[in-house]
C-alpha cells in the first residue's frame, strides 16, 4: 500500500496516511462534479493539439496534410509542450523565417532553447531555438550560428543552418506561463 513521504502535508492529513485515506480525505472536501480521481489525471495528462505553422515570406507547400504534431500538459498557469515536424511530405520549403504556434498564449515573452533539426544527408543535428512575445501564441523558430568568437541567434529559414530536404526532420520543446 501507499504512503505519503514523511514530513509531507496534505490537506491536513497525519504523515503517514495511506493513498487510500489521503484519497478519501481529499474527495470529501471536494465539491461535486469534481472527484480526487478527475484531479490527479487531470494533472498529468497529455493532451494533442493540432499545431498550426508557417514562415514569414512565401509559405511552404505539402502532398496533403502537413506532418505536424504536438501535445502539452497542463498544470494550472504551467504549461509544458512538445512539436515535432517530418518534413517528408514538403515539396516547397517556402521562403522567411519560420514559426509555429504554442498551444496557449504566453504571459510572458520566452526563448525556449529545447530544439533539434536533424539533418539525415550529413548526419549532423542543429540547434533550433523559439521566441515567443508576451500576449502572443506565435514562436518564431531561431538557430545558432558563430562569427568569431561570439555565439548568435539567426532566423531558421529552409536555407538557414542547412538547406532543407524531405529526409529531414526536427523538435522542439519548453515550458512556460499562460495568459489568463
């Protein structure tokens, strides 16, 4: 059976308790239609979403539905997303800079620095970075790049930091605080 870690309060439950009797502690104070169960699944559960992208200047084309996906969970004001995108359907790359869309808006501006492009023809993965303004749901898509001795940010475009093919592929991930 269960048990709380020592030292952990929960709802005024002794240390101790069973996940049982902290269960039903809970579920008690609990008004309906909410029970103890809706709340810890709801915590932990990652839910898809269609991600909706493009570029800055003339927007890529596809043999039928772009091969985006993309989950988040959702924990009060914290959010935590993943988007992966196959470029194996893309017959035209399009032109600018790219972006993606985040599930939620944020309250505040981000530079989530979770990404990879992998590049299938030499081997190599890229770093892929995304900005993200306050009051917005649009993360522009950045990569990394050196002049001297000094480290830069530059826009992900089909050319920028290789020139992009089919086989290739990338992701990207963070966390970060809705707007409510």
């Amino acid at each position: 059976m269960a048990t709380i870690p020592s030292g952990t309060r929960f709802i005024g439950i002794s240390q101790g308790a069973d996940l049982s009797e902290r269960k039903s502690a809970l579920q008690n104070s609990l008004t309906e239609p909410y029970t103890i169960d809706d709340i810890l699944s709801y915590q932990n559960t990652e839910t898809p979403y269609t991600v909706e992208g493009g570029t800055s200047g003339t927007q890529p084309t596809f043999t039928g539905a772009p091969l985006f996906s993309a989950s988040y969970i959702k924990n009060g004001s914290l959010v935590h997303f993943q988007i992966q995108v196959d470029m194996d359907n893309i017959t035209n790359f399009g032109t600018g800079q790219y972006y993606l869309k985040l599930p939620f808006e944020s309250k505040y501006g981000y530079m989530f620095r979770c990404g990879c492009l992998h590049d299938f023809s030499s081997g190599r993965e890229y770093h892929i970075s995304g900005h993200v303004y306050a009051d917005s749901d649009v993360m522009e898509l950045f990569t990394s790049d050196t002049q001297g001795n000094n480290l830069y940010d530059f826009a992900f475009t089909s050319t920028e930091p290789i020139t992009l093919n089919a086989a290739d592929n990338f992701h990207i991930a963070g966390n970060y605080i809705i707007k409510t």
